[in-house]
C-alpha cells in the first residue's frame, strides 16, 4: 500500500500532544514569574526593616542599598531615594523586568510607580488570582 500524506487521526493525535505541551510549558513559565513576583515582594518587606533599623541607629533614612545591612536576592535590583523624613524604593527581577514593586514609607518623598499607599506594597502589572499588592 502506497500511503501518501497524514490520516486524521495521526493529525488529531499531533495536535493534542503539542496541546499537551504548550499547557505544561505555559504553567512552568506562571510558576517561575510568581516566584520572582514573591521575591521583590520580600525583598523590599526585607529593606523596610533594614530601614527603619538605620534610621533608630542614625536618625536619618539610608539614601543607598549599599548604607543598609541588608542583601537583596539575586537578579533583583532596586531603585532608593530617601531624605530624613522618609524613603521610597521599587524593586525589579531581571527575569521578569516589565514587573515591578514599590513601597513609600513618609510624604516628603515622591514615591515610585506603582506605590498607592504608603506602608503597603503595590506592584504591577497586576497578577492574575487577587491582584499583588501586599504588606
């Protein structure tokens, strides 16, 4: 028997297997992004202490990482602007860099993009299952 081309169930059975696949690489993919989204949100939990810790010892808030005792997660980076009264910082994961977190604690500094509240933690874009936002 001379058999050219593909029959329908071959094609049925092709089709479901790459289903199959694009399901599982898609949910690995969630999982890696929801725990870099979990480590900014630690991270800067991790930088309010160190800050308010600076502050009791000199008064004044840490105007750089490097002031505070304090050692960010690998692949994480911050953006800090602080005065005497208070400080803002916005952490991002070079993994996922369009996704970012940000905390403000005082009104005397702007804070970053996507801080709404001062004392919570915000971030954006906005994850799916209840939104990001945290304190």
């Amino acid at each position: 028997m001379d058999r050219r081309g593909v029959t329908l169930v071959e094609l049925l059975i092709t089709m479901a297997l790459m289903g199959l696949l694009a399901a599982i690489v898609t949910k690995a993919v969630t999982r890696k992004t929801a725990a870099a989204q979990a480590v900014l949100k630690s991270d800067l939990r991790n930088m309010a202490v160190a800050q308010e810790a600076y502050f009791s010892d000199h008064l004044a808030y840490a105007e750089s990482v490097d002031e505070l005792e304090f050692q960010a997660s690998q692949k994480v980076n911050f953006l800090l602007r602080a005065d005497a009264t208070g400080w803002a910082a916005r952490s991002s994961h070079e993994l996922n860099p369009e996704y970012k977190c940000a905390l403000y604690i005082g009104r005397s500094v702007e804070p970053y993009s996507p801080s709404l509240e001062e004392g919570k933690i915000n971030c954006m874009p906005r994850s799916g299952g209840g939104g990001c936002s945290g304190g």
